[in-house]
C-alpha cells in the first residue's frame, strides 16, 4: 500500500551504459533500471521479469475477479483447498509477516477491503452489522496453509485474502531473481513506494534512494544508500476520503474495520522488498 514515490540512481562518481524498461502492472508503473553493456540481454531479462510478474498479478490480484486469490472466497470454509505454486509461497510469505507483526499487517483483511472500497465509492462508512460481519471474518489466525499439502483452509465463512500491502514487493523480489539469474546483478526495481536493488552500478558503492512523502521537494536528505537492500513507504498521500469530516486512509485499521484516520507515512528499510512492503504497511498501523 503505496504513500510515496521513491527515485533510485547510481553515485554522482557512476559510469557505465544503462538501460530503463517501464510497463503499467498492479495499478502502478514499474520501472527497471539495469547498467550492462548487453543490451539484448537487459531485453531478454526484462521480458522474462515482466512475464514471471504478470503471472504472479493473475493469481494473487485481489482486482481481477477469476483470480485464484479471488477463488478460495467463492468456495466452502473449513475445508482444504490446493493452492498453485505460484501462489503458496507469496500466501505463506504474507502470513509470516502477519504473525511478525501481530496481525498490523494481515492479508486476510479482504472482507473489509471490499467494504471500505464500497464506502469510498458512495463516499459514507459501511453499515454497522456489516462491518462486523467483515471484522469476523478477517484475522490471520483463522486462515490455515499447510506445506505439506500446498493447501489454503479458510476455518470462518466469509473469509477472503488481500495481498495488496505485499504483492507489489514480493514482484519486485521476482523480477530482480529474474535478472540476477542472466547474470544481471546491477539492477534496480521500482514500483510507487517500494524499491529493490542489487548490486551498486559500475563505479559506485551504492545506489542513492530518495524518499518523498509529500510533494517532490520533500526528498529524503541525505538520499538512502542502499546495497542488496529493499525500501519501502506507505501511507495516505494519494489514497485517502473524508466522510463526515474525517479523512481516513486506504490502509484499514484491522481493529476497527476502517481506514485510519491519523495521516502516518513509514519508511522501512529491509533485505527484501516483500518484508519492507509488509513492515511499512504493519508501521503505520501500529
């Protein structure tokens, strides 16, 4: 859950042939930046990043409404389901982190994404026995994955799964494996707030990483120095309503159901982007 920009580069004393490659993904852009002199390599390794990408947004998309993701609400609780390979470990992933952080970040907080994208359309807070009907149904400790058997157990009715704090980093970790593998290790993943990097550029020790939570003069001073790292923003910049005189944000309180309504921004920095997506998120609600 995206609240800021983040802008890469190489040190001011970097040399070397670089190229971008930018497509539109998961509501955002996606940049990659990558220094080689091979140039139908960056095009082999891109294609093959955006494609293992866009596979991993037709399973786990909580937007698109045959997505496996989407599947598991449709079918009965308390009962096993498979899972894809695909899948698993991106949902094993996000439950490690709810537990992490005590459920301040949680991927089974579906029932009330899709309530609180309800009130944000007609622009008035969900009704009461609804919204405790969506709180009832989301909790990470009432879903149940099993790796033995690759499958997904909802045990309450109603549940349904919101990977949409993590996916976008757990993309970027893909997508940057994908170039590591065609041995293009110098390489930079960007995608709204989150950023994965690689290996420094020719001649340089680090990639600069500039934050901006609020308008593009508001950059992170000095810029983040960043190796192997990820780094993440989230917060209400963008995406925000006011009802009634409040503002509340996009990113849901799971005690309360609703989005929260003190403006948080939170920068985490992390060894992959799937943990520093999850942790921003898991800040600003905590």
């Amino acid at each position: 859950m995206v609240g800021a920009a983040m802008f890469p580069s190489h040190a001011a004393s970097a040399a070397g042939a670089y190229k971008t490659v930018t497509r539109p993904l998961m509501g955002t852009l996606f940049k990659i930046t990558c220094y080689s002199q091979d140039r139908e390599r960056i095009d082999a390794a891109s294609e093959a990043a955006f494609a293992i990408a866009g596979k991993i947004n037709s399973v786990a998309s909580d937007y698109i409404a045959d997505s496996e993701l989407l599947s598991f609400s449709k079918l009965p609780h308390g009962k096993p389901h498979p899972v894809s390979e695909t899948l698993f470990p991106l949902l094993l992933e996000a439950l490690k982190y709810a537990k992490q952080t005590q459920g301040n970040f949680d991927s089974t907080l579906g029932p009330l994404t899709k309530l609180w994208r309800q009130s944000r359309r007609r622009g008035e807070l969900p009704p009461k026995e609804k919204l405790k009907a969506a709180l009832a149904a989301s909790g990470y400790e009432k879903l149940i994955l099993n790796e033995a058997n690759r499958t997904l157990t909802f045990t309450r009715p109603g549940m349904r799964l919101d990977l949409g704090g993590i996916a976008k980093g757990q993309t970027a970790d893909a997508m940057l494996e994908v170039f590591k593998q065609h041995g293009l290790p110098m390489t930079s993943i960007t995608c709204g707030g989150d950023v994965r990097v690689g290996d420094p550029p020719p001649g340089a020790k680090h990639w600069n990483v500039a934050v901006v939570t609020g308008n593009t003069k508001e950059k992170s001073t000095p810029p983040l120095k960043l190796v192997n790292q990820a780094v993440s923003t989230s917060g209400d910049l963008h995406q925000f309503i006011e009802i009634d005189g409040t503002r509340y944000s996009h990113i849901i309180d799971p005690r309360t159901g609703l989005g929260l309504t003190e403006p948080k921004t939170a920068t985490v920095i992390a060894p992959t982007a799937a943990e520093s997506d999850a942790l921003a998120t898991a800040g600003c609600v905590a």
